[in-house]
C-alpha cells in the first residue's frame, strides 16, 4: 500500500452521539447534514452511522476515485431494500453476471434505437397536453399537480418506448404499487434493524400485495413476448431473443423480470422528478424563462420537436441540465468497501461504507460560483471548460453510469420543450417548496401549479 512512503492524512471524525453517532441527523435531514459536514469538516469527513463507519466524499476528484478509477473495490450499498422488487436486475446486480447482462441490454439505448422513440415520447406528451387543455376548458383554475402528472408522463413513456405497452392508465395500479414498494424499501434503509421480508407484519404483506400486483403485469408482458416470438424493436425483445455466448440459452423467466422490473423502477420517478423541478425553477426564474421560450420559438416555432431538432434546443438542454445540478434526481450514492484502500491519501479499511452527494458536490462553492442561483449557461462549452468531471454527475459515472443517461436526456428536453412553448406554470402563491430526500429527490409538499395556455391566451 506504499503506506510507509506516501503521506497518510487524517481524516475528520465527526463523532457524534456515543451510541447512535451521527445517524438520527442523517436521517432527518440528510441533505443539510453533509452540506454542513462539508462546510465544517471539508470534502473527506468520516462519520458514524449506528455500528457503520462511513466516509462522505463530497470533492469531485474523491466522486472521480469511487465511480471511475477504482469501482472495481466498490460494492453497491442500501439495494438490499430493493430486494424483491428488482431482484438481480441490471441496477443492483454485480461482477462478471451484471457485465453480461449489461452489455445485452445497451444496443436498446443505441442513437438509431433512441431516434424511433422520438415519437411515441412526443405522442405521449401531446395527450398530456391535450388533457390539459380540457381541464382548462372546464374552466379549470384547479392548479395541476405536477410532480403527478410527470410521473404519470414518464411512467408512460419508458413503458411504451421499452416495452410496447402503456401501463400508466389512471385505473392502472402500476404507479401506486411502484410508489409505495419504493417508499417502504426508503423507509427501511434508515433503520439499523428491520423484520425480513417474509415476517407477515401487516407493512409487509401490503408491500408484498404491491410486488404481486407488478409482478404479474411484468410476467404477463414478458410471456405474451415470448409466446409471439415478435421482435418489437425494443429493450422487452432484445432481452427475451438475447442468447448467452457460453451456452446458447436466453434469460430465465425470473431474470428477465427483474430486468423489466429494474427498467419500470429506473426509468420513470428519476426523470418525472427532474422535469418537476424544471418546471418549478423556469416559474421562479422569468429571465430565464424568457431565452428558453426565445429559442423554442425560433427553433421549433409551435411544431412538435423532431429528433432532428434536438441539437438546435441548446439552451433547453442546458436548461434541464441546470436544474439536474440544483435539483438532482439521485441526490446520493452508496458504496461498500472489499478490501482496503487509500483514496487521495486517505486510508480507508475494508468493510467500510461510503456515500456521495450530487446534491452537496453540484453545490460545492470552490466549483460553482454562486452555487444557489440558478443559470443555464454555466453549461455553455466556455464555462464548463476548467470544471473537474465530477462536479457534476446526476446520472453517476464510470462503468455503473445510468444506462439511460441519453435517453433521459433527450425526453426532458422534449417534454420541457413541448410544455414551455404551450402552457406557462405558476406555483400556487404561498405554497411551500422544500426539497426532500426521498429514495429520489421530491419536493416534499407536491407542486400544485396553475396551468396557462400560452399560445391560445
Ligand atoms: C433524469 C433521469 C435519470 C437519472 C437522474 C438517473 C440516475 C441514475 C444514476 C445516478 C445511476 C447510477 C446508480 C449507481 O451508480 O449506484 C443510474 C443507474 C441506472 N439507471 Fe438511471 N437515471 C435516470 C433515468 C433513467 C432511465 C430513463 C432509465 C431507463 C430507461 C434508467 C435506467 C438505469 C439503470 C438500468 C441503471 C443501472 C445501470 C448499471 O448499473 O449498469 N435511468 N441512474
């Protein structure tokens, strides 16, 4: 480990409560206690959480080390809640088996196979704003709530475009069961002892009611699939034809489910959840607003955007990637230690657990001038230029970067760009806005938003 010729640093301890150490303020408030860590204690602090020792990298070059110059030493950490839900799905799966099943899944995400769902995810988006329209027709001064609507939108569309069916339908029970199977799974990553699933406490047979209900939606989208033999062109057909190389076989029955099941949990609340915020800020920053609907007007001048539009929409883009930095989906990550390790002079044993913050980093003040303020061109090429890599990573980095880094980013640009250049949105006066940090980032109170019809008046 070169300890006797490299420089060892200490490492701030911030102890704590004797028994609990730090864990009741990190569960009650996680975002303010690392930025308060950070702002006390600097970029590597170490803490206490129950009977963990855990470190909070919180610079972009320690981000740098965990995600792309040693992951091979990480383990994923905090999945195990997800158990049931996403089994040994792409998201929590590891080594040589994760590999496999990541390189059968990435030709889904190619730049030709994201050009052919350009238009279900405009279709999509056109039937929001339709409905919308009719609830302003009915004389509808009843505000939206928008953190709603988007999840139904997304929910919607990485069904369609991934799978071939809607399953967002207002009578369809796939929302609830995935909310409420997320939020328990939160719930019981802030607990130092939890009953086994399998315990028929009523928590978890209502949890496990939740995991039946998608259970058999998955199944029944997996069998018709198979039973057909139809290639769709999507992710469901490429992993139900896909064939390992060593034996010939396709996936199990229960594999491929935890893989659509991995891509419905992935692939809906991280993105309604950003477009969310971007509404909220484009309502609270009128400049701003105003260049992003000068450029809709110039570029697409009321037309649906086509996938050929998308390098013209600069400043949307920069726009959603704005409000990824103040409002991050997947505000944190975990990882655990194999062996031990040094990570810029920082000793770390085996064993421990550490965590990063999109949320702090994407706020860190030796990165980001005035880090509050919210300002899209931060990410024009000039500014971004001296910026380390990792100030900023809402989707991750290194081999375990989010699978559906373009395609998020090509639907929030779309759907920002077909509500912007339609309706304006104001937050319902004096309602409170806060952050919180669920298992992903939401604004806690809901966001009820009045909807205006820009263009008809
Ligand atoms: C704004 C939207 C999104 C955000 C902020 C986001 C964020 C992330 C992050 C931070 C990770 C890394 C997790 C880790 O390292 O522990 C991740 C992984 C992943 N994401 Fe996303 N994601 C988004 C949208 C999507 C979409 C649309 C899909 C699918 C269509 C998707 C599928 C996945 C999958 C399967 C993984 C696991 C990849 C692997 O480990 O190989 N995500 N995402």
């Amino acid at each position: 480990m070169g300890v006797a010729t490299r420089e060892i640093r200490e490492t701030p301890y911030l102890r704590g409560d004797p028994v609990f150490g730090s864990a009741r303020a990190f569960r009650d408030d996680p975002l303010g206690f690392i930025e308060s860590a950070r702002r006390e204690h600097g970029d590597f602090v170490r803490i206490r959480l129950g009977p963990y020792r855990v470190y909070l990298l919180l610079g972009p070059e320690h981000v740098e080390y965990l995600l792309q110059k040693n992951p091979g030493n990480y383990l994923k950490d905090g999945y195990e809640h997800n158990e049931p839900l996403t089994g040994r799905g792409l998201l929590t799966s590891e080594g040589d088996f994760w590999r496999r099943q990541r390189r059968l899944a990435q030709p889904a995400f190619h730049k030709e196979r994201l050009r052919g769902m350009v238009g279900t995810m405009t279709d999509a988006t056109e039937e929001m704003l339709e409905r919308w329209r009719g609830h302003l027709g009915r004389g509808g001064e009843r505000p939206l709530e928008i953190d709603a609507e988007m999840s139904r939108l997304t929910l919607s569309i990485v069904s369609r475009t991934l799978m071939g069916a809607d399953v967002s339908g207002e009578a369809s029970e796939v929302g609830r069961s995935l909310e409420h199977t997320l939020g328990y799974a939160f719930r019981r990553t802030g607990r130092f002892f939890n009953l086994p699933f399998g315990f028929p406490a009523p928590k978890n047979l209502r949890y496990m009611r939740a995991i039946r209900t998608l259970d058999t939606l998955v199944y029944s989208l997996i069998d018709e699939r198979r039973g057909s033999g139809e290639d769709g062109g999507d992710l469901l057909s490429m992993l139900v034809r896909a064939r390992y190389s060593e034996t010939g076989e396709g996936m199990s029955r229960k594999q491929l489910r935890d893989e659509v099941m991995t891509f419905l949990v992935a692939g809906y609340e991280t993105t309604a959840r950003a477009l969310a915020w971007a509404f909220y800020l484009l309502d609270q920053n009128p400049e701003e607003g105003r260049s992003l609907r000068e450029e809709l007007a110039r570029v697409l001048g009321g037309r649906t955007p086509t996938y050929e539009d998308l390098p013209r929409l600069v400043y949307t883009r920069m726009f959603v990637q704005e409000s990824m930095r103040l409002y991050p989906p997947v505000w944190g990550l975990a990882r655990r230690a194999k062996g031990e390790d040094e990570i810029r002079g920082h000793r770390i044993p085996g064993g421990s657990r550490l965590i990063i913050s999109s949320y702090v980093t994407h706020r860190h003040p030796a990165f980001w001038e005035n880090p509050e303020k919210f300002d899209p061109e931060r990410f024009t090429p000039e500014r971004s230029g001296g910026r380390p890599r990792y100030a900023y990573f809402p989707f991750g980095g290194g081999p375990r970067q989010c699978i559906g880094v373009n395609f998020a980013t090509m639907e929030a640009t779309l759907i920002t760009a077909m509500v912007a250049q339609r309706f304006g949105l104001s937050l319902v006066p004096g309602h409170p806005v806060e952050p919180q940090a669920n298992i992903t980032l939401k604004p806690r109170h809901g966001l009820p938003m009045v909807a205006r019809d820009v263009v008809a008046g």
